[in-house]
C-alpha cells in the first residue's frame, strides 16, 4: 500500500477486519486511517464522486487511452515508412513503376498530406 500511495502521488489507507476475530488492521496505523477518513467523509459528495471510477469506467477510460495512443504511433509509423519510401525514390534506390499497390496508397497519402501542410505554411508567409 506505501508503494501504491508514493506511485499515485495521494493519501491512502487499509483497513481490514475479519468478523470472525472481530480483529482489525490498519495501515498505516489506526490513527492515520481514522483522519484520512474522517477528511473523506468530511467532503461533499459530489467532491468525492468527481474523479471516482468503477471498475468498468476505469477499463473504458484506460482503453480509450490506449487506443489513441496506438492511432498515435500507427499514425507516426506510416509517415516514418512513407517518408523512407519517398527518399528511396528521390536516390533513385526505387522507381516508381516498381511499386506496389499498398506503397503507392501510402504514397499518395504521404504527398497529400505534405501538400497541406505547405499550404498551411504558406498562408503564414507575409505577402
């Protein structure tokens, strides 16, 4: 739990009781958890709700996330490949006639995508 607290950057607490040896434990100690409990319950609850999650909104949240991230790097990796691709042809390591379908799409899209940020840029320009 000390790790948990120091790796999220918050106050935290555990508690744990066993109804069976009516034992209680807590962590860091007894005293601790009781203030750290006594501030929560001292909070409105619309400041408690605000940043808690479920399970499910938690999974959901931490996909989203992880799918833009790959959007992301998917992105980044088809300008990296076509970038590569219009270097070999300007060295004359590849002609254009010898492509295939999938390197001319991505070429395609590569120089539609340069053309937009020229123009983009070119507005900037003063005239």
């Amino acid at each position: 739990m000390d790790e948990l607290t120091k790796l999220c950057g918050v106050d935290g607490c555990l508690v744990v009781y066993n109804p069976e040896d009516k034992d209680l434990f807590a962590w860091p100690n007894a005293e601790e958890a009781e203030n750290l409990l006594a501030v929560y319950t001292s909070m409105p609850k619309m400041e408690r709700a605000k940043k808690a999650l479920n399970h499910e909104q938690y999974i959901e949240a931490r996909d989203k996330k992880l799918r833009s991230q790959i959007a992301k790097h998917e992105k980044r990796n088809k300008e990296m490949k076509a970038s590569l691709l219009m270097n070999q042809i300007t060295h004359g390591e590849r002609e254009i006639d010898e492509l295939t379908q999938p390197e001319l799409e991505v070429l395609s899209w590569f120089s539609g995508h340069k053309l937009e940020y020229i123009a983009r840029r070119t507005q900037l320009l003063p005239k």
